[in-house]
C-alpha cells in the first residue's frame, strides 16, 4: 500500500436553487407529476429558444466566489453533443472553452481518520479548481417501478433543463479523505452563500471522481478510472477506497488497467465497469448559436461579492481568535451558517462566548437533534440561551440546574427567569443559612470530623456533598467550599 | 483537410446512422466538396474580425437578454406527452437503456 501514491481529482455537479429552470420558465419544484413541468424549450421542441435565467448568473457567481474561482468577464454556451433518451434535444447546453469561471485555489482543512472514523490530525491544504461553469441538467431515466421494466425505460423530464454548477478541480488529491473533506467543504459553502440546497441524498448535489494510483515517486500518472453513482460522500470515500485497492491489485498482479467509467454498487460494496474507453463519446462542442455570449461587468461581480455573506472558513477563524474556541468547536458551529448566527448572537448576550459554545454543542444541539430541528427553528432565542448561561455565571443556579431549566425552556418556549422561579431553583448563596447548614451536618457527623482532623482529607468532599444535599441542592458549590474549608479547620 | 471514407464513417455512427460500403462510396466525395466549398472563406483575412457568436451585431452582442427567475405555465403531462411515439404511466417510453 505505501509504495504507491493515489491521485484523485472530482467533479461536483450542484443544482442551483431558482424557481425557474436555466432557460425556461417551467418550474424547478422537485416531486411534481412526471413530465408536468415542461415545456417546448425543454422538450426540445423544433423551434423552441432558450433564455438565460438572470437568477442563474447570479447564483453562479456566489457559488464561484465562495470557492475562490475568478469570475470571467465572457464566458460562451456550448452544446455538447450525445444521445441519450433523458436528452431530447440530442445536445446538453453547457460551456466548453469559455467558461463562466475559473482558475480558484481553495484551502480546505482534512484530516486522515483512525479506524473508527475519528480524524487524526487536522491540516491545512490547497486544492486548485480548474473550473466552474453553468449548464443544464438533463432528465430522469426510470429503470424501476413500472410496468415491463425488463423492456423499457421511462423518461420523466421535469428535471431536464434544471441550472447547474459544474465544478471540477485537479488532480490534486492524494487520499479519500481528502476528497471526503473537500465534498463536505464545497457542500457547506454552497448552502452557505445560499446558491444550493447541495444536498447529496435528494440529488441536488452529484459527485464524479477520476481515480488512478502510481508508484511512489514515479511522475507519470497512471490509468484514470472515473467513478459515478456516489449518492453520498460516505459512499464516495468507499468507492475511491475500493477502487484504489482494486486498481493495486491488478497492477502488482502484473495486469493492464482500462481508461473506464466505473458505477459503484453499494449493496455489492463494489465498482463494475459501466463504459470502456472505446465507447467513448467524442462530444463535437461547439458555440450554441441560439445564446448570445454570458457577458459579466465588473460591476455586477463586485455586487455580488459585497451582497456575500463572511465564508465560513473566515467566521470558523475568527471564532478561534475572538472567542478562544478551539478548532473542533469552531468548526462545529460554523458547519451551517444559521447555527454560526445562534451563536454569535448567544455569545453577545451571555457575555461568555466559552460557555455559550459549550451549552449550543452539548445541550442545545441534543435537544434540536431530538426534536429534529435546526438552530434557526430552536423553540430557545439565542437571547434567551445568553440569560441562561448569565444566571449560572453569577451563581444564581448551579450547572446541573441550569440543564434542567434549558430542557424545560426549550420544551415550553418559557424563558430562563420564568423556569427557575416556577421550580423556586434558585441557588442558595446566603451564607448565614449555609453556615447553618454546614454547622448540623459537622454535628451529626462527629466520627468523620474527628478522621478528617486526624489527617483524612479525602472526607472533605463527603462533608460538601452532605451539605448539598441536606439543601436539597440549591447550596453554591463555591461558597460551601468556602465556608467548609474554614468551619472545618477551625 | 480532405473528407476520406473513415470521416465520414465516424460521423454516421456519432450520428447514430447506419451506412452501407455504397453510400459511403457516395457520399464521402459529396461531403468532401461541400467541405472544400465552405474552405473557400479561408482565403479571407479574418485576424482582426471578432468570432460573431449568436449571430448578433456588435451592438447587439452586449444586449442583456436574460430573463427574470419567474415560473411560467409549463404543458403539463398531458400535453407534453401527447405526441410521444410511446408514452406510458405518465412517462415518455422508449426501449429499455442501462
């Protein structure tokens, strides 16, 4: 395994979130009846001329912005030629030579995992993208579910004409997990800078992968294998792992690798060849005469830009140097941008952005997780979250109190102030009645008093805990200390 | 570049045409003076004259012709599938594909 390096390079096709298709005005919406949303445009009906969707410019160029890509002025549409029946024009508009954007370099944070998937080390690296153009999506192949599906296939279009982002980077991988770290990342600052749902599981955002290995040192690249049907990026990790292996293998056997395109079979846990080289298609793009040249000013991209909200990558820093979070911490709560909103505004109002991480990660984000919700439908404000953590900060209840009432607050919607006086949980603090608390449980101790005055300290925390209790748990913690320490020794 | 039998072979089948060894014997040279017909516009100097994509004017080319993300009544599954050869379940259907 260690004498031979893997290459990798990926291609990200992301829906674009518009109403509208690309280059017509039937409808986007997903799950609608079969063939409802379509129209001559996107039947490729003889006559028919496709419009650019305004919309579409716009998204692409938040999408190219939040991964580094520089916007180019003109970029040209392309038909790129194939039949297929999910086709019905016979061409895919798309862009070629021209394309909207190019030439990014993006740093994404990686780290390899251990075998029960915790990360090791996190680093730093740089992953060049060669492109990011606009294009239209083709339709839906049915192969099941319906009538003689043994002899037919069924075409649904209503996806055909759907705007996409086509990104593609170099072959600038070395492990799964890099590309693994990378889907995530491409994933999280699209929904971000909102251009895509990119959501891998209903298919608004797809994943192809060029695989090859070589020696250790050697600088020719071996024989690439493209891997698709990579409905999620933990079945992306899996499938690059098998192909790896698969392609080691064949190689140290002495065999030849094919130039192929391979589909991963999850059931199976296997990739099996879907196409040879030989089947290649030859696509003869050339200029699509029915679109004027994409023409982008300036002035619209510094629009844009200044329109983009800060990126996740710079908020998950600035969380580090600001608030004194540690990276895990900070990438946990930079991993949606609603959930970075709740925080921040929680850390203003708590006054204490350490706690406020600390209670969002563990607390808050288990009783979302429970109810299955996000950050921005949390039943708790992040103002009402802030007062929490200030009422334990100032000793009012203790932290043990302070989950009880964030469970109620969040099952009632009731505020921090109003639980604590409803259960009366507010902390004792007044050390006169803890003075009396602590001088009945010495006398009803006198065996431990006298072993922790011959020397046996460890008795102190059976003496804290015996006042506690006996305050049915509303004593201070601190001030019990306090007060013990000097009762105790005197 | 002259058109030879092999070009014109590829093209069919990129086409998805069948061609019978006659028709090739015919149609290669018919494509081969249609090709040397078009080559003619080579004798001009084009160095300083910008590709005209989308057939506009210069003028023209800048036009913003993009429209608004706004949905309009699409055909509906009736319609759209209407004149299909084979429809089917409410889809269009065509022999089995991988």
């Amino acid at each position: 395994m260690t004498n031979w390096e893997t290459i990798i390079g990926l291609e990200i096709h992301a829906q674009l979130s518009t109403e509208s298709k690309i280059f017509c005005g039937c409808s986007t919406h997903f799950g609608d009846e079969p063939n409802a949303n379509t129209c001559p445009v996107c039947l490729g009906l003889p006559g028919a001329l496709p419009v650019l969707n305004r919309r579409v410019i716009e998204l692409g160029a938040r999408a190219a912005l939040a991964l580094g890509l520089q916007i180019n002025n003109r970029s040209i549409f392309a038909r790129k030629n194939y039949f297929y029946p999910d086709l019905p024009k016979g061409y895919q508009i798309s862009q070629f030579d021209q394309p909207f954007s190019a030439n990014g370099e993006l740093e994404i944070m990686t780290a390899e995992r251990d075998d029960a998937g915790h990360p090791l080390e996190w680093r730093p690296k740089k992953i060049t993208i060669t492109r990011l153009h606009l294009e239209e999506d083709a339709g839906k192949n049915v192969h099941e579910g319906l009538p003689d599906i043994d002899r037919y296939s069924y075409i649904d279009l209503n996806r055909a004409g759907t705007p996409l982002a086509e990104i593609v980077t170099e072959p600038d991988f070395r492990t799964s997990w890099e590309a693994y770290d990378y889907v995530n990342h491409v994933r999280r600052a699209l929904q971000w800078v909102g251009a895509s749902e990119a959501d891998m599981e209903k298919g608004n955002l797809r994943c192809e992968a060029n695989v090859s290995v070589r020696r250790r040192g050697a600088e020719k690249f071996g024989t690439k294998v493209e891997l698709k049907n990579l409905n999620s990026v933990r079945f992306m990790h899996r499938a690059i792992e098998f192909e790896v292996e698969r392609q080691i293998g064949v190689l140290e056997a002495g065999g030849h690798l094919q130039q192929e395109t391979r589909l991963w079979d999850e059931r199976a846990a296997e990739t099996r060849v879907m196409r040879s080289k030989e089947e290649a298609h030859d696509y003869r793009y050339f200029p699509e005469p029915d679109l004027p040249p994409l023409e982008v000013s300036d002035e619209f991209i510094a629009n844009v830009r200044d329109g983009m909200p800060e990126l996740p990558e710079a908020r998950r820093k600035r969380f580090m140097e600001v608030y004194g979070l540690s990276f895990p911490d900070a990438s946990q709560l930079t991993s949606e941008r609603s959930l970075a909103d709740y925080y921040e505004k929680t850390a203003a109002a708590s006054g204490d952005p350490r706690a406020a991480s600390n209670w969002i990660r563990t607390e808050l984000l288990r009783e979302l997780d429970a109810a299955g919700l996000t950050a921005q439908d949390s039943n708790v404000s992040p103002e009402a979250l802030g007062t929490l953590v200030q009422l334990i900060n100032d000793d009012k209840i203790s932290g043990k109190q302070g989950k009880e009432v964030l469970h109620e607050m969040f099952k009632s919607g009731k505020t921090a102030n109003a639980v604590v006086e409803e259960r009366g949980l507010v902390q004792l603090s007044d050390t006169g009645e803890i003075d009396r608390i602590i001088d009945e449980v010495i006398v009803s101790n006198p065996s431990q008093l006298e072993q922790y005055r011959a020397g046996k300290e460890a008795l102190f925390g059976f003496f804290v805990g015996q006042v506690i209790k006996a305050s049915k748990g509303k004593a201070n913690p601190k001030i019990v200390n306090e007060r013990l320490k000097a009762k105790l020794s005197s | 570049m002259p058109i030879t039998e092999v070009d014109v072979e590829k093209v069919a089948q990129l086409a998805h045409m069948e061609i019978t060894p006659d028709e090739l014997k015919i149609f290669a040279p018919q494509m081969a003076d249609i090709v040397a017909y078009v080559e003619q516009l080579n004798a001009l100097d084009t160095a300083d004259v910008q590709p005209s994509l989308g057939g506009l004017t210069p003028e023209g080319e800048t036009t913003d012709s993009a429209r608004e993300d706004t949905t309009a009544p699409s055909l509906g599954q009736k319609t759209a599938l209407a004149e299909a050869p084979d429809a089917a379940s409410g889809h269009f259907r065509v022999p089995k594909v991988l």
